[in-house]
C-alpha cells in the first residue's frame, strides 16, 4: 500500500506535524510506504514527488510551514487534470491521498472522491478556523497566540503615546481570529466581517476609553466592511487565485485614517499579515495536528474514503467531505454581543 500526501493553500503552522503523525503510524503500524506531493495540486499534475519515510519527517514537529511545499493550484482549473492527476497517482502507485488543506483544497478532494473515484481522507488546516464540520483547525491557536502577543505590545505604545492602534489581523471571511485575539489581548474595539460596522459608533468607543485616560487598541479584521458602502480594498493588482479569491488587505489603515479624521486623535495601523501564519506551532497546534494525522492514516487502513477527520469536543471523528466543505464557520452574533461589553 502507498499512500500520497499533499498540503495545499496558505500554508499553516502543524502542517509538518500531520505529515510527521501520518507517515510513523503509517509505516511502523501497517508497513505503508508513502510519497509526498510537491506544491499542493500543482505536484499532483505535473508528477513532482518525493519519497516520504520514518527519517525524513525526523525534527520537523516544531517546524512551521511546510516541509512538501504548497500552492493554491485548483486542478479542475487546468486542463486535462483529473486526467493529469490520475497518471501521476498510476505512476507512483499511490493507491490513496491523504490530501492536508483549507475548503479549496478539501473542495477538490471531496470533488475527485464523489465525481471520479479517487481515494481521498482529509485533513482540516487554516489559521482561519473557518471550516464548519471541525471545532477547531489547528494553525488557528498560533495565529491567536501571534496576534495576541502583539496587542499586548501595541498597549505600551498606544499608553505611552496615547494615540489609537489599530491592528489588522486575517481570517478572510471570518472573524475568529480577531475575535479569540481581541478578547485575550483586551482590545478595546473588535471589528469581524460577520457585522458591519457603524463608524460613528466605533468613534464613540475609541473617545470614551480616552475619557478614561487609557489608549484605545482597535482590533479590525481584513474582512471587516463599515455599514455604508462596500470599501474596495482588495488588492487589486493581484487579481483573483485560482479559487476565485480576492487579496484582502487595507481596511486597518482606512480605519485609521477615519478614527483621526473624527476623532482628532492620532491613529496608527500595524498589519499583522503573514507573521500569523508563521513560525513554530503552539502546543495545542502540535497535539491537534499530530492526531489529525495518526486518525487520517487510520481512515486509510479503513478504506474510509470521502471522509475529513475532525475534532469534536476531545475526540478526533470523520465526517463525509462534502459536508464539511458545503459551508464555511463565521462568528455567530451572539457570540460577537458577548464580547461587546468590553468596548470603549
Ligand atoms: O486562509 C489563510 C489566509 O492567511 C487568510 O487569512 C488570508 O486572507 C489569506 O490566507 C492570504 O492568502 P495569501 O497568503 O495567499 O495572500
């Protein structure tokens, strides 16, 4: 038996230590061998591959990235893929994928199991945690602890200068990064994509914390939008990937601007970008990914296909990729007027 493994997408902390989890259990326990795709779909298609055994994922648990590389390739994009994709598989003899990304990713995988027959277990990864059918992705509780640790250190500042700080940090479309950030770094304003914002309510919080002779620190996610009007600020330049995404970026330095404008207070943006994503993985990213790997491997040995492993609760469960990709996990309000109480 060989089993493929790729990582695809943004690349994410734990990533290693799937890979790592897959190929011991795998090659100690059921005498697997395994081949590691390069670059996500793109090694899939062009049959760029590498032998993965017991010495080779050695030393990569603490280490961030990913050690197969990834992209944000979308093989239903290309021509001939699937096509493509099965004479690679034939030509490594793989007879299974175990297949480590976000929705797109997993998108492409349920796709390749329902409509084509090709063996394919899940792995949930992204920073963003937006995947519904998992309680939590692992990457996500590094990005929080990178994000909370810089609020933490914008608080000096923004004490020491009494000016607004503004802190843009990733999620796309969700919020929980912001969020559990936000929270634990006791920001002052927390900004999701899930509710759009009223600008001269956040005004009103950034000038009563003034009142209360503290520096405000607003939290804002990249996908956050104010009430009026649809802000064009994707990077336009770069056009959409392959999955038909947008580069978000500039909100927190719009935001900026305004709260100055309004306010008459000095506001200043840092845009904590791809440092989230980077870097060793915390312990918890360790423990969840390291399990999601030993149970991806296990749905191997069971002929399980079409499935992703995901945490409920404490245990790691499978449920069918088709459903865990149908929609994506966003901030539900209640929780969001949870935290409120905080603001100003
Ligand atoms: O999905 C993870 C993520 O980091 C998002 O939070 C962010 O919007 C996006 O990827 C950025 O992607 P890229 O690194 O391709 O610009």
């Amino acid at each position: 038996m060989r089993v493929g493994v790729l990582t695809g997408g943004g690349d994410c902390p734990g990533l290693n230590a799937v890979i790592r989890a897959a190929v011991r259990k795998g090659v100690q326990q059921y005498h697997y061998e395994f081949t590691g795709f390069k670059d996500g779909w793109r090694g899939l298609l062009t049959g760029a591959a590498v032998r993965l055994d017991i010495p080779a994922v050695r030393g990569i648990l603490p280490r961030g990235g990913t050690m197969l590389g990834s992209s944000r390739t979308n093989p239903f994009k290309e021509r001939d893929g699937v096509r493509r994709i099965r004479e690679n598989l034939a030509k490594d003899e793989v007879d299974a994928l175990i297949a480590i990304g976000g929705e797109d990713t997993l998108g492409v995988a349920a796709r390749l199991w329902e409509q084509y027959g090709i063996p394919c277990v899940g792995v949930p990864k992204t920073i963003d945690n937006d995947l519904s059918a998992t309680d939590y992705t692992f990457g996500f509780d590094t990005a929080v602890g990178i994000a909370t640790e810089a609020i933490d250190r914008l608080h000096t500042t923004a004490e020491s200068h009494m000016r607004v700080l503004v802190v843009e940090v990733m999620g796309r479309h969700a919020g929980w990064i912001a969020l559990h950030s936000g929270l634990a770094g006791g920001a002052n304003v927390i900004l999701i994509p899930e509710q759009r914002f009223d600008l001269d309510e956040v005004c009103g919080w950034v000038t009563s914390r003034f009142r209360a002779s503290y520096a405000p620190i607003v939290v804002v996610a990249e996908g956050a939008m104010p009430q009026d009007g649809d802000l064009v600020l994707k990077d336009a330049a770069a056009g959409l990937d392959s999955f038909g995404h947008v580069r978000l970026s500039g909100v927190g330095e719009w935001l900026a601007k305004e709260i100055e404008r309004r306010t008459g207070k000095e506001a200043r943006t840092t845009v904590l970008g791809h440092v989230q994503r980077g870097g060793t993985p915390s312990a918890f990213d360790r423990w969840l990914a390291t399990r999601f790997g030993l149970h991806a491997i296990d749905a191997v040995r069971d002929g399980d296909y079409g499935v992703m492993v995901a945490l409920r609760g404490t245990d790691v469960v499978r449920v069918p990729l088709a459903e865990a990709t149908a929609r994506l996990k966003t901030v539900p309000l209640e929780r969001y007027e949870e935290v409120k109480v905080f603001f100003g």
